[in-house]
C-alpha cells in the first residue's frame, strides 16, 4: 500500500514539473494526505517532498495544515531518519503557508519551539523554517532555550556538516529567526553569528 501511495507520489511530482500551469486535483491532494497521514517514514517524506517541490502558489495550504501538523509531530516522536526529513519538508510548507496568510499559527509556534528541542538537525532546521514566518508576519515571544538550541544547531552544522548547500539549508532558516528576534535576545544572537563564517553564506552565488 505505502508503495502504491509514492508511486502515485513521483507521478504527481513528474506532472507538476511538467505542466505549464501546475496545479492538484482533488485526487491528487487524496494521495498526498494519504502519505502524509501513513504510518510509514518514508512515504511522510515522500508525500511533503511532494508539497515542499512544488509551487507554494497551489499547495492548498489550509486543507493541508492538520496533515502536515501530523507528519511534523510523527518525525517528533519517530526517531527515524526518514520521518525525520517529513518533518522537516512539512514544517517547510507550513511555514510558507503562513507567510502566504500573513497569520500567525500560535499552535503552529508551539510546534516549532517543540522541534528545536530536539538535538537533530531535521527538526531544528525545520523549527526555525518554522518560526521564522511567524516572526516575519507577527509579535512571537522567543524564549532564550530556543536561541540557545538554534545557536547549536549552527555549530553543529559548522562542525559536521561537509555539504555546503546542505550547510546553507541548515542555517538560512536559523538567520531568519535571529534577524526576526527582538532586542533582548541581541547580544545571544551576536555571539551565535560570530561562530558561523556568515560571510560565506552571504556572498557565495547559489541556485
């Protein structure tokens, strides 16, 4: 059954990269909930790969929110490295969701602070796309663990992450969050910065 659903998975994918004017039917967000709502990692990943790939434009994001909330909750409590990614990918969606409503998801920022938590670097790349939005569009009160535990992330990734894209991927979101907090955080955010080459990142051309 799980491989059916990502078979129809990569078919949906391979449709919305060809199509002049991309869009889902009602079939195709079926299958898509369908896996994001599986009990299996990789086609939660599989299923907000999907979403996460395509244009922001026609993920309909409301329809979508509680499965996409699942999945970020399962890769929470599923210490796979496949269900981690699903989380990741969603929390990326959800993220662009918000900034699409220019609302903030207070559920959805109790969600990001819950996956920065977490000593992995999924889930704390996919916090911070998380609460970024919800910086950018409203009043978010940051607590310092969630600094602390973003602050981190970026050295960890400094450290054991060889991929430069996968570096920029990492850190994008956290600079987000630390370009979005408020005064009082400045100078925990300084000191986080000044251990990332930001430099790097800034001014190297990427696609």
């Amino acid at each position: 059954m799980t491989r059916d659903i990502r078979r129809e998975l990569r078919s949906i994918r391979k449709d919305v990269d060809n199509a002049d004017d991309p869009s889902f039917d009602d079939g195709d967000i079926a299958t898509v909930v369908d896996g994001l709502t599986s009990d299996d990692g990789r086609t939660r990943s599989s299923a907000a790969r999907t979403l996460h790939e395509s244009p922001s434009e026609i993920v309909p994001g409301e329809t979508l929110r509680d499965p996409l909330v699942e999945t970020v909750e399962a890769g929470i409590e599923d210490e796979g490295k496949q269900a981690r990614r699903a989380a990741e990918k969603a929390s990326r969606v959800l993220g662009e969701y918000q900034l699409e409503t220019r609302t903030v998801d207070d559920e959805l920022t109790a969600l990001a602070e819950r996956m920065v938590e977490v000593r992995n670097p999924f889930l704390r790349t996919g916090g911070a796309a998380l609460l970024g939005p919800a910086l950018v569009v409203g009043e978010v009160d940051v607590g310092e663990d969630v600094i602390a535990s973003l602050s981190e992330h970026i050295t960890m990734s400094e450290l054991l992450v060889e991929s430069f894209e996968r570096k920029l991927d990492n850190l994008q979101p956290v600079f987000l969050v630390f370009t979005e907090v408020d005064d009082a955080h400045s100078e925990a955010v300084a000191d986080s910065i000044e251990t990332a080459a930001i430099e790097t990142y800034l001014h190297t051309h990427h696609e």
